[in-house]
C-alpha cells in the first residue's frame, strides 16, 4: 500500500482485487462535527473501489466538519440525517475517530441507538482510533478483543472488552485498528469481514466454509 503526498493510503492492486465485490452493499458511516478525516476518506474510498455504497450518516444537516490531526479540515456531504435514516437500511457500520466526533456521538441517544442495530443484529461493524467509545454506550464492547486509540484502553477494559495493542484486532463481527497509521493493516480487514458478511448474507457460504456451486 502506497502512501500519496497529501499522506493518504492507496493500494492499487488490492483496489482491482476487491473491484465489484461489494456490489450491492450498502454501508453506513456515522460521524459528527470533528471526525478524523483520512479515517473517514480512505476506508470510503476502499469500499466505493470494492463496489460498496456508502453513506455519511450524521446529526448534522448539509455539511459536517472534519478534522486533520487537531487541525480545521475539510467540509463534507452529509447523505443521511441521523433520526431520519433507518439503521436496517444498511449492511454494514464504520466509526472513524478523532476526539470529538466519538466524544459527542456516544451522548446521543439516536446514534447510540443507530450503532445498538449494528451490534444486536451482528452486523459487521468497522472502528478505528476513538470510534470505539460509541460501541462502548451500545453495549458492543463487551466480551470482544479489540483496540483502539491508547487513551480508550481503561474505558474499553471497563466495559468488559479485553484491549490489545495491535495494528488491527478482528473479532467475529468487528474489526477496530488504533490509530491513521494502522489504516493499511484496517482496510483490507474491513474489506474482508464486510465481503465474508455478504456472502454469507447471500447464502454463498455454507457452515463449513466451502463455497456453494
């Protein structure tokens, strides 16, 4: 995976590996006023090259802010007003982090209860840094190997999660990396649980792994 100049991750060969097998998976991204914006534009960028739609799902109407390493950054589209949208709409969930964005989410009662779907149905679900501390009030902390931003360790240990200091954890339905850094190790995870969720959605996989023909 190959770094560009404005320090975003690109893997062309792992982009025309993953091309189309997504089709017809739609994922929800959800995030607020100062998200992490590279966790947010590389991972969409990933899926949409997989075939996947995505959706930024926010509280906030028309545009949400993003932030660059603490740092002001970008304006971006919001697709679909948090309340308005409903969470089975979607097949998958992915949490970017930075501070606020996680921070504010996980006091809303409607994202807490939009992530809540996720977990509850088993849905696949995607967190990166500090996207976590959402899982945390949706109850999907509990019981999982996972990681994160180093300062959440005490929160996740708390909510019954056994946190790891790895670049990427994937447990059954969840996939969560530490930090921007870790997005080469995260994004062909995430591609590969959210493919695995299609497929055995679609009935491709039969119980012992071997494809149906």
């Amino acid at each position: 995976m190959d770094r560009r100049a404005d320090g975003s991750y690109h893997d062309l060969d792992a982009e025309e590996t993953m091309a189309n097998e997504l089709h017809g998976f739609t994922v929800a991204i959800l995030v607020t006023g100062g998200f992490e914006e590279i966790e947010l534009v590389d991972p969409k960028k990933a899926l949409e090259a997989a075939g996947a739609a995505t959706k930024i799902v926010s509280p906030v109407i028309g545009e949400v802010l993003s932030s660059r390493h603490g740092a002001e950054g970008g304006l971006f589209p919001v697709d679909a007003l948090l309340g308005e949208t409903h969470a089975g709409e979607y097949d998958a969930l992915l949490l970017p982090g930075g501070v606020l964005s996680p921070d504010r989410l996980r006091i809303m009662p409607k994202a807490v209860a939009f992530v809540r779907h996720f977990v509850e149905t088993a849905k696949p679900i995607a967190a990166i840094c500090h996207g976590p501390w959402t899982l945390i009030e949706a109850g999907g902390a509990r019981g999982r190997r996972m990681t994160s931003w180093p300062s959440l360790k005490t929160d996740l240990t708390n909510a019954g999660a056994a946190w790891v200091d790895q670049d990427v954890v994937v447990d059954g339905s969840l996939v969560t990396s530490r930090r921007p850094d870790d997005l080469p190790a995260f994004i062909p995870k995430m591609l590969e649980l959210f493919n695995a969720s299609r497929l055995a959605h679609a009935g491709v996989i039969r119980s012992n792994g071997k494809k149906k023909h």
